[in-house]
C-alpha cells in the first residue's frame, strides 16, 4: 500500500531518514547543536536547548563518550 507523503513530519513517521554523504560540522555551533542539526526538538515553538543537550549526551554515551562537554562550539573542541 502506498501513502503520499506531503511533509517532512509525514516521512520521519514513515522512517524515513536523511543520510548525508558529506560530514561538514557547522564550526560556530555547539557540539549538541551539530548531533541535532536539522532535527532540533522543539517545545512551544522554541528550540529546546536542554532536548538537544540530553540528546547529544545519551548519544554519545552510547559510544562510550562520557566526558565530552557538548556545549562547546566545534571549532573549539578538543
């Protein structure tokens, strides 16, 4: 059975995901903000800062990256 997708909400529920094949990291953001990038969480409206924080910690946490401040801008990180 084929549904039309007519939103970028429509094809995440359907899982569908954007794999890019180049692995630019935005410099001026954050490390969080880089993991989130183009699917910041959002609460009212307004990006969720503390969302992308506890995202980009558990993700990495999940390679085993405990001590990684996610705060600090890439063009700064370690």
């Amino acid at each position: 059975m084929q549904r039309e997708l007519s939103s970028v909400g429509d094809s995440r529920a359907a899982g569908i995901r954007l794999v890019p094949q180049e692995l630019t990291l935005a410099d001026d953001l954050s490390i969080a903000e880089n993991i989130s990038l183009g699917v910041l969480p959002n609460r009212w409206g307004l990006v969720d800062a503390s969302a992308i924080r506890r995202i980009a910690e558990e993700r990495l946490a999940r390679l085993g990256l405990y001590d990684i401040d996610v705060d600090v801008p890439v063009e700064r990180a370690p």
